[in-house]
C-alpha cells in the first residue's frame, strides 16, 4: 500500500483564534492539494473553535490537529483536555509527545503511551513526535532514544488502529530558532530505523505508518528530506506560520518526494 503524503505545522503557543481561522480559510482558499496528500494545521486549543467554524463539518480538505490531549476520559485533571472534547469540535488529528512538551512539561514515554491509547481509541489521528537531544546524540544514543520513544509510545497500539498513526521524528538538535539544521544524512538512518522499529510492533503493517521529518525546515531543504523513500512528508514549524511560507514549503517538499526515490 502506497503511503499518504503529509505536510503540516504546529502553531505552538501563538495566534489569536481569529488569526488561526484566518490562516486556515486564506490556505485553503489558496493551495491545491494534489491527490494523495494530506495537509493539517495545528493551532492552539483556544483556536480550534474558531477554525472548526470556518471548516465546516469532517472531512477537511485541510485537518485540524490539537497539541496535546489527556489519557482519562474525564475527572479532576484540571486544566486538561480529554479526547472526547477534541471529538467533540470535529478534530481530525492529536499531536502527542513534541519535543517541547517532554522537555518543558515533563511528559515521558510511559505518559504518552497513554495518551496515544485514549486518543486511538476515540478515533483520533495521531501524529507521534520523536527524537533525540543533542546530548543523547553526542553520546552515540540517538538511534536508541528514538526507538525506546517508539516502542514506549505505541506498545500495545492495536493493528486496526495503525491507519491512524503518524510519527514525527524531529531531532531536538535541530528544532527552533536556536537549532542547527540536519541533513538527509543525520535523518534518513534514524528514519530507517523507525520504519523497522514499526516493522517490529506490527509484523507486516510497519511499512504502512507515514514517518515525517521536522526541525528547521523551509523551502531550501525541503525536498532533500523528502527525496527519501523513508521520508514520507515534513512536519514544519516557523517556516510554515505565514501562508506563503507554508504553500512554498509544501511545495518544495512535495518536488522532493515526487522526484526523489519516494
Ligand atoms: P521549526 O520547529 O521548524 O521551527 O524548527 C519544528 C518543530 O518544533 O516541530
């Protein structure tokens, strides 16, 4: 089965809700989304509302994704957000485990295999960061963290949910204003080496799990990730927050992935 191709950014914690709907109707109104390819948009909660409405109802030409969501159904976990609300505002896709998240608020592998069961089992798309730190992969370990990420993060995933699972693997070296950029030649290995990880969790299903690569990703080196056959799209952050730069970066990635051996 030939895998999707997926483009997509997270807004982090910025933009308005009026500035996400904005964002959203003027891309949708403005890119063209060849066929098997699916575009998403991540903004903050308090936007998804207010990009819902200008979405209409499922199926998006463009999917809406929430940054995070908590493993319990409901209860006393103030300042959270269960599945089922995300359900609720038609959300087509979970982002779970950023780097930023692990790092700032503590989030581990055991957590996040939680919140990767809850929001299968919703019905939930999930697009599961990885990656190592700059440490981790001075220590020769990167491949390792990535893999234990892995396998932590979808243990016990069930096969007939795997149509719902992305990974992102983002190395946290090259993530944000203050990293270095990577080359195919830092990422295609670890890429390879998540595509078996899948292999080995879902004997004759691995190679069906899109695998995107993110870290300070623009129009410039775009296609050299997804000329890869591993590299099934790019998962943007900065380059990606004006509708230009999201249309250019799309594009330039999806020349790669057309042109390149994937
Ligand atoms: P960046 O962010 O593209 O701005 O480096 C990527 C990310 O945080 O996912």
């Amino acid at each position: 089965m030939a895998r999707p191709y997926l483009f997509g950014t997270n807004f982090k914690m910025n933009q308005t809700p009026a500035e996400s709907a904005a964002f959203y109707q003027q891309l949708v109104a403005s890119v063209q989304i060849p066929p098997d390819t699916h575009l998403f948009v991540i903004p903050p909660f308090t936007s998804l509302s207010a990009v819902k409405d200008v979405a209409g109802q499922p199926p998006h030409r463009v999917w809406v994704g929430a940054q995070n969501v908590h493993w319990a159904p409901d209860g006393a976990y103030t300042g959270e957000i269960s599945a089922g609300m995300l359900i609720a505002l038609d959300v087509d896709l979970v982002l779970l485990g950023h780097a930023e998240r692990r790092r700032y608020f503590h989030e581990t592998d055991v957590d996040l295999n939680r919140k990767v069961l809850a929001a299968l089992g919703a019905g939930l798309r999930v697009l599961l960061a990885v990656g190592e730190t700059a440490e981790e992969r001075s220590f020769g370990v990167g491949g390792e963290t990535v893999l234990r990420q892995l396998r932590i993060g979808l243990h016990d995933v069930q096969t007939e949910h795997l149509g719902q699972i992305q990974i992102a693997y983002e190395p946290v070296w090259s993530i944000g204003a203050g990293g270095t950029p990577a080359s195919p030649e830092d990422v295609v290995p670890i890429a390879k080496q998540i595509r078996s990880g899948c292999e080995e969790l879902f004997p004759g299903y691995g190679a069906e799990v899109p695998i995107l690569y993110g870290g300070s990703v623009d129009p410039s080196n775009a296609g050299t990730f997804t000329a890869f056959q591993d590299i099934d799209g790019l998962f943007v952050g900065r380059a990606a927050w004006t509708v230009e730069g999201f249309i250019a970066t799309f594009q330039a990635g999806y020349q790669g992935h057309v042109t390149g051996d994937g």
